[in-house]
C-alpha cells in the first residue's frame, strides 16, 4: 500500500500553513484532523475527514539525496505491456532481496515505442548487488527479447537535487 501524504499548500488557507504530512492512510487521517481543528480552527466531523481523505495523494516517489545512484535504461519496443508483466515478475521474484528504492517508467513522448525507465539505489554498492542478483540476470535478458535493439544503461552518481515546489511559483504564473 503506497504512503499518502496531504499538503497544506495546495488548499488556500488563512492560516499561510505550509505544513505536509505523510504515512499510512489512517495514521495520516488522524494527524491530520488534529492538525486541520488545531491550526485552521475547523471542527471534526464527518464533512472534514471526508474532505481530507479526498485531498490525499500518493507520496511523491522521489526522494533521492546526493551519493545515491540512479540507472536509466532507454530501450525501444512495440512490446511494453510485455515489459511491464516482465518487471512485475522480477519484482516478485527478487523480492526482499531488491536492492532499488523506487523506478519510473516513461514513454518518450516524441519517439514512438521507445521508453525510459529510471531506478534509483541508495548507493553504487547497492546497485551493483542488485545487478548481481540471478532474478536480475534474468531479467535483463528477457528484457532484450523484446526490445527492438539493445537497452541503453546510463549510470549515475547523484551529486544533488532540487525540490520544485508548488509555492516556489507565484498563482497565474508559469516557472522560466
């Protein structure tokens, strides 16, 4: 079950609250019903928490720090619902043995069949014993049956990040 979060932010309040909260659905609930009557002065009652539950989203995926290593792996193919159920099986199979914090995969918006799946690792370490692992072996070469060409991997060390947050850009603007 993904971790939710709620963000004060994203509703306008009068109290300038920049606050976000994450967890487990029900624990976040009750964190944030405390919050929202101790704060923004409104009473607990069915129509909040409604209101709240309404306004959870799934945690942001990405929270990689610098000295942990991310791999992109570009590949192309008319197959991907195939790839998908592939790194489901792999998934299962690797279980607690995976190594990757989190992935993202992207279809490239202006090359058709070709896409993008990004993964990040706390570490190098971390990746190479996940690349090392036999379920990942495996993996890699069912991959490449069903690209068109060789998977393209990029590795790299994260050296910093950056956080773009909604507040960062005035209302009825648009970032340079």
């Amino acid at each position: 079950m993904p971790r939710k979060h709620l963000d004060c932010r994203r509703t306008p309040n009068v109290a300038g609250c920049t606050l976000t909260m994450s967890g487990e659905e029900d624990e976040l609930l009750r964190a944030a019903v405390a919050h929202t009557v101790d704060v923004h002065g409104h009473t607990d009652d069915p129509a909040l928490r409604d209101a709240l539950r309404a306004g959870l989203r799934d945690e942001p995926v990405a929270d990689t720090e610098p000295g942990a290593f991310v791999q992109l792996i570009e590949f192309s193919t008319d197959r991907i619902d195939e790839v998908e159920r592939l790194t489901d099986e792999w998934a299962a199979e690797i279980g607690a043995d995976r190594r990757a914090r989190w992935g993202v995969l992207a279809a490239d918006r202006d090359h058709a069949g070709t896409y993008l799946e990004i993964v990040e690792f706390p570490d190098a370490e971390q990746a190479r014993a996940n690349s090392e692992n036999p379920a990942t072996a495996r993996f890699a070469d069912r991959l490449r049956g069903l690209c068109d060409a060789e998977p393209r991997f990029v590795n790299l060390d994260v050296r910093a990040t950056s956080t773009f947050t909604p507040s960062a850009v005035p209302q009825g603007t648009a970032p340079a």
